[in-house]
C-alpha cells in the first residue's frame, strides 16, 4: 500500500480550505493546507468579505454622524470629520484579528500550514514552493480573482480592483464602478458615503444580475435616492489614463451616441474567475469545465479518484458561506462519512443600506417552474422599522400555488442580511408559508415582516 505524507492536502486557505482543513483534521485525518499568501483566511479574510464590511460600517457610522442622520432623535453632533487613515487602521486591524485566529485554529487542530504555490507533479504529489509533499487526498480550495476587462489596465492608482478600493488613501471626487453587481455597489456605497460622487456603468438593463425583480428595481430606486448615478444598458470602450484622472469612454449597449466621463478613480467590478492558473492540472488529469471551473460531482469529486474541489474554483455561487459549507462536506466526503450541501438553499446578500438579501428562487425563476402565489410585506407597515425610522424596502415570499412550499424569499431592509438566515433554515425544513405565518415572531422585531409577507401569501396580513 502506498504511503502518504498526508492523509488529505488542501491546496488554498480561504473560507473553503481552511474549513475543510480543520473537519479532515477534527476527524482524524493527518492534514495539512498549502498556501501563497503571508496570512490565512484567502480572498474574504484579506481582501473581501471582511475589510470590505469593515468600511462598509464605519462609512456607515460617518454619514450618519455628519450629515444630521440623529438630529432627528434629539443628538447633535457637530464638526464630525473624517480620518481615513484611522479607517483603514481599523479595518486592518480587524483583518489581522481575523486571519491570526484561522492561524491558532490550524495549531489547535494540527493542520500543518504548507507556505507557497502548490502545484500538482501527479494526483497524489504536488509541489509547495521547494517541497514536495504526496496526500491521499486533495482538495483544490483555490478560490478566484478578478475578472479583467480587455483593454482596461489595472494599476491599483487610479484604475483599481476590490483590492484596490478597499485601500484607496484619499477619498475620490468622482468613482466610475464598472459594473452594477455586488462588489460595485458595496464598495460604491464605501467611497459616496466617505464624499465621492459615485457612477456605476452597468452593460446590463438592471443592476444585480440573479437577484429578483422587483428587487433588483427596488434597489435601484433606493441607490439613486442616495445620490448613485446609474448608466445600465451602458458598456465601457476604454479607459485612458493620464496623471490622475481617468477618461472613460461610454456607448449605449445596444449602439447609439458615445460619451466620455471623467474620473479620478475606476473601479472594475465585472466578475471573477476561477483560480487554475499555475496549478498544472493537466498533470493530474483534473478536467476543467467549460466556464474554466473544475468539474466536480455531487459529493465534490473530480474526475480523478482522490481529487476533489470546493469553494470559488468549482461551480455555483462565488460566496464565503458556500465555501464553507462545501468544505465541512468534502472532508466529511473524504472521511467516508455523507456530506451534503444543499445548492437549493444558499442565501445571498449585498451588505448596502439597506441590505439586499435573498434565498432561493427568484419570482421570475419561480414561475419558469409552475404557478407560484406571492406574499409582499413593507416595511412601512412594521412597528420596529417605523419606530426606528428604517422603513426602505420589504419582504417578499414566494410559495409553490398547489403545495405552499416557500421557493424564495428576498429582503430589502437594514436588517436583511441577518434576517435572511431564518428564511433559508425554513426553506431547508420544506416549510409552507403557512409555516412561517404560524410561527410566534418576537415584537416588536423587523422579522414580523416576514411573518406578514409569508401571511401575504394567503392574501391576510394583519398590518396592512
Ligand atoms: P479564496 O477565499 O479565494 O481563497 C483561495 C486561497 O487559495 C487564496 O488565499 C489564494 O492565495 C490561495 N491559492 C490560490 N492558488 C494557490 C496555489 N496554487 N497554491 C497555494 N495557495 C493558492 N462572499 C460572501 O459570502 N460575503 C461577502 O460579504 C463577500 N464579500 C466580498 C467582498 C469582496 C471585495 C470580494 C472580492 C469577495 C467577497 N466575497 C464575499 C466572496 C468571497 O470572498 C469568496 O466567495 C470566498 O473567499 C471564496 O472562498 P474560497 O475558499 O473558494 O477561495
Ligand atoms: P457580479 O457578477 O456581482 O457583478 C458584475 C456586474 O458587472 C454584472 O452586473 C455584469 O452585468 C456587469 N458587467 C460585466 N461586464 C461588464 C462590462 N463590460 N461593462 C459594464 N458592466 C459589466 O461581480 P462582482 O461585483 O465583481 O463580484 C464578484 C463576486 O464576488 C460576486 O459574484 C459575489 O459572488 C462575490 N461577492 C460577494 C459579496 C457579498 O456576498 N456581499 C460582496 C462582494 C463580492
């Protein structure tokens, strides 16, 4: 029998490799996890989720301070002035936390941390900087990286990525974000709040692609509300640099008269790609799908036996939570145990104010499918959110018309993004809307929305 250095070997250390190092470790498996970067925790932990919710609140907090948000509660705050370099320090430091509390897991566990690129000699070896290590096992967690836009140059000065923007050292006058998705609005809302005029070019007629409808609508009203200006069914030609203003070059998508806009920062937000690059998988055999995604089965298995992927490299949604899901499954997988996720039921959320969140299907999706009935709820009408006065947005429930199941759920509101989790484990239980409207909900709470939205459903809230 041959003989492994390792049971099983996790080549990338974000949400999904360090969390499936940890399950292939808890369960008894002598493992370890190959990564490039200086600190654990990939894209989220360094340059993604954290950081960009790190000044998503405190560009929260300031608008709120300076532009007399709390006069109407009776506080008067006078002369709040912005430190963008404490800002950052915060973030930072909020990072280094984070990342330095996946190192002590990795000890706890004993998941040896392999440093540098790994890439593959066979489908048991694999090469990490100078070593060469062999695993039974191993997991490609490589996550993602930006998608570039031909003929754009990224120079992280004035034409920048995610990474970039999270780290600009003054706040622009004017931000074009290329792309009205996740990241464009987020990281949009970052810079106008701190004082940029911000334009989002957007190729598609709506903004956040996948997401509901009315929802995707919704939003747009509320982003223009704040001061966004959004060009949709506009798609960039160029970006020309000189000094420190940018010149980008704009034509209406479906052809007609072009303009230019300038710029002291661009944002280039379109998408991400799967990280294979450098990975050598041919000399695994790995085969990749057309998307340039590895292709993987059910239980998250290449096509080559001892080979598995999880996470932004492997299909589905690019999210931290999904990766980390998948992680916990595949070492379960690898262990001889069952590990299931359920793709069905992966809630989304774009982290603005108000929060944008969803789960399942959309009502356009739904309706693809079969008869659907719909229940809405606004907030408008909530005693918490009125009382708060955080009435932007609703709730929104969609059922199956003969069984009642709920098949979607989207949430506008400051709180979606927490409230949501409720949804999605309703969903994962098979509730009806029935359910959801016969269940207690604390008052008064933002979350008897969606008590009303699933009692909107029959045609019977009590508040509107
Ligand atoms: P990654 O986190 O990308 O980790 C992969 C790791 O593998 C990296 O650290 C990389 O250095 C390493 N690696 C790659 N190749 C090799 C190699 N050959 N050898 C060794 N190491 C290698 N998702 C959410 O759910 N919520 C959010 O709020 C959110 N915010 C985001 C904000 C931004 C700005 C961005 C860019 C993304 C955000 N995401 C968010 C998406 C989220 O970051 C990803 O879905 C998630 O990180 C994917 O996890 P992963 O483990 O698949 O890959
Ligand atoms: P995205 O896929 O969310 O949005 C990209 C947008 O760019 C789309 O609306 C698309 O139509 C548009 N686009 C594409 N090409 C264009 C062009 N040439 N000109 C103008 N518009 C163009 O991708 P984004 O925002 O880059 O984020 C990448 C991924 O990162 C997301 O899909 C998401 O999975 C993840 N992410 C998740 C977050 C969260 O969960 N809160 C936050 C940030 C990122």
């Amino acid at each position: 029998m041959a003989e492994y250095d390792y049971d099983v070997l996790v080549i990338g250390a974000g949400p999904g490799g360090y969390v499936a190092a940890i399950r292939a470790a808890q369960l008894g498996l002598k493992t370890a996890c190959a990564e490039s970067r200086e600190t654990l925790g990939g894209t989220c932990l360094n340059v993604g989720c954290i950081p960009s919710k790190a000044l998503l609140h405190a560009s929260e907090l300031f608008e709120e301070a300076s532009h007399g948000a709390f006069a109407k509660f009776g506080i008067e705050v006078e002369g709040a002035k912005l430190n963008l370099e404490q800002m950052h320090a915060e973030k930072k430091k909020a990072v280094g936390e984070l990342t330095g509390g996946i190192e002590y897991l990795f000890k706890k566990n004993k998941v040896t941390w392999l440093k540098g690129k790994a890439s593959f000699t066979d489908a048991s070896t694999v090469t990490v900087g100078e070593q060469t290590v062999t695993a039974r096992d191993i997991v490609i967690a490589t996550g993602s990286s930006v998608t570039p836009l031909p003929g754009v140059e990224i120079d992280q000065k004035v034409v920048v990525d995610s990474t970039g923007a999270l780290a600009l050292p003054k706040v622009p006058e004017h931000l074009v974000v290329i792309g009205g998705g996740v990241i464009g609005l987020e990281l949009g809302s970052v810079w106008r709040r701190l004082g940029a005029k911000v334009t989002v070019v957007e190729y598609l007629d709506q903004i956040l692609p996948g997401f509901d409808g009315e929802v995707r609508k919704e939003s747009a009203k509320l982003f223009k509300k704040q001061g966004f200006e959004l060009k949709t069914g506009t798609k960039v030609t160029g970006v020309t640099v000189e000094g420190e203003t940018a010149t980008v070059s704009l034509e209406p998508a479906n052809g007609g008269a072009a303009e230019t806009l300038t710029a002291d920062a661009v944002l280039v937000a379109i998408g991400r790609k799967p990280n294979t690059d450098g990975l050598n998988l041919e000399a695994a055999g790995v085969k990749l799908n057309n998307r340039g995604q590895v292709e993987i089965d059910h239980d998250f298995a290449t096509n080559v036996d001892g080979v598995w992927a999880i996470g932004d490299v492997a299909p589905g949604l690019m999210l931290a939570h999904k990766a980390e899901d998948e992680g916990v499954a595949v070492a379960e997988n690898i262990a001889g145990q069952t590990g299931i996720v359920n793709h069905d039921v992966i809630p989304s959320v774009v982290y603005t104010m108000p929060e944008i969140a969803g789960v399942g299907l959309s009502e356009e999706a739904a309706k693809e499918k079969g008869e659907v009935k719909v229940g809405k709820f606004p907030f408008m009408a909530n005693s918490r959110a009125k009382t708060n006065r955080d009435t932007d947005g609703f709730v929104k429930v969609i059922a199956d018309a003969k069984t009642d199941r709920v098949l979607g759920v989207w949430i506008v509101s400051s709180l979606a993004g927490t409230m949501i989790a409720q949804a999605a484990q309703a969903m994962e239980f098979g509730a009806t809307s029935e359910d959801i409207a016969y269940t207690c909900h604390a008052h008064p709470t933002h979350s008897e929305a969606l008590k009303e939205a699933a009692m909107a459903v029959r045609g019977k809230p009590i508040h509107v």
